[in-house]
C-alpha cells in the first residue's frame, strides 16, 4: 500500500460568487522512502495539491490518505497535531526567524513537544551536523549565505524525525552552487536517512534529482 493516497481530490476556491477550480478530480501514489518531483507551469496546482498532502490545506472534494489516516477528515486541531508529528518543510525563502540563531530557529518545532532540554539540544545538533552547519549553530541568519540559511531550514524539516519533507521550490531563490548542494542534501535524505520527499519545483535540474517526476497541467495530472 502507498504511504501517501490521493484520491479523487478536486479543489476549488471561491472568491466572492467566482470559483476557480484549481485541481480536477486527480489521483496519485507515493509509495514509502520515494522522491517525487512535481513539475508544471505557474497556476498549474502543483503548490495546492503539495499543501493538500501536508494537510496545511483541505480538499474540497476527495480524500487524502497518509499511512492508513484520512486526514481531509481531521479536525483542525487534530490535523495540526497530525502536521507536527509527520510532516517536515521546506520553503523557498527560508521562513527563519531574525532574532533567532540558527540552533534556535532548528530548535522551534522541538519546543511543541514533550522532549526535555537535553533531548532537544541532541536533536538540534544532530540536525545541523547532517546539513553540515555545526559550526553555524549560534549564527545569526543575517551571518549566512542564502545556501546556509536553506540548510538550517533543512534542519529544521527534519529536527523532528518527520515522515515525510515536502518543498517548495526549495532551491527557487539560491544560486547555482547552492542550489547543488540543497539538492544533494536532499538526495541524502531520500537515500541515507529514507525520508519520502515531495518536492515542488520549476527547474528541471532539480527534478533530475527526483526519482520520479510528475507534471500538472491546469489541474491534471499527464
């Protein structure tokens, strides 16, 4: 069985007595520990049909399974327990807090949990080892390069041991070379530490480092 199941899902939002539909009946598997890329022009639905998967959005019809839970049938506060327990992001720009170092800003998704002090600062240091920012850790994010303050974001994702990493357009705001390495890290990941990864992009580079690609069109998958 997939761990994660769409099924029949459409979306579509209203505004005001509009509605625009954003995804049109679509169904998808992702097998356990796969690396899928979703690919498509802008408007295509690709951003909406990764929020549905992280359970950050709803569909409007259709459900989405994730290890045998129904989540479009959750609560809101069951599905924001359900987000904090099994799912990691990534975002184009960041999303760090200023005031916050970078073993702080890791530190954010432990401080919802049970962990004591010390577990959690295990936690945080093992994370950012694993993107190679160890010696970062009390780093402002103004003292990183946009590369560095992806990977603490990376740390971030993964601080919590989650089931699956979704992204967005993770490598959309960096340069080529840090671009690589963000794409590396997250090929490490899928292979070393078996995250299943849903990654968004525009870049075709990137999706190379996806075992599978999948391409939406006006709310379809092709």
């Amino acid at each position: 069985m997939s761990l994660i199941q769409v099924r029949n899902v459409a979306k579509v939002y209203k505004r005001d007595t509009f509605e625009v539909p954003v995804l049109n009946n679509l169904s998808l598997d992702i097998p356990e520990g796969e690396f899928v890329a979703l690919m498509g022009p802008s408007g295509s639905g690709k951003t909406t049909l990764l929020n549905l998967i992280a359970g950050i959005d709803r569909p409007t019809k259709g459900n989405v399974v994730v290890k045998g839970t129904d989540i479009s049938t959750l609560s809101e506060s069951a599905l924001a327990q359900w987000r904090s327990d099994n799912i990691g992001f990534i975002f184009q720009f960041y999303n760090l807090i200023p005031v916050l170092t970078a073993f702080e800003n890791v530190e954010l998704p432990l401080l919802l949990t049970k962990l004591s002090r010390a577990e959690r600062k295990k936690r945080v240091e093992f994370a950012l080892a694993v993107v190679g920012l160890g010696d970062r850790m009390y780093h402002y994010p103004k003292q990183l390069s946009g590369g560095q303050e992806q990977r603490v974001a990376i740390a971030r994702a993964i601080v919590t041991d989650p089931l699956i990493i979704v992204a967005d357009e993770p490598t959309g705001d960096l340069d080529r070379t840090s671009a690589e390495e963000v794409l590396t890290l997250m090929a490490r990941l899928n292979s070393e530490f078996k995250k299943t990864i849903v990654m968004v992009t525009h870049d075709p580079h990137a999706a190379q480092r996806a075992h599978v690609q999948r391409h939406l069109e006006k709310g379809d998958l092709v």
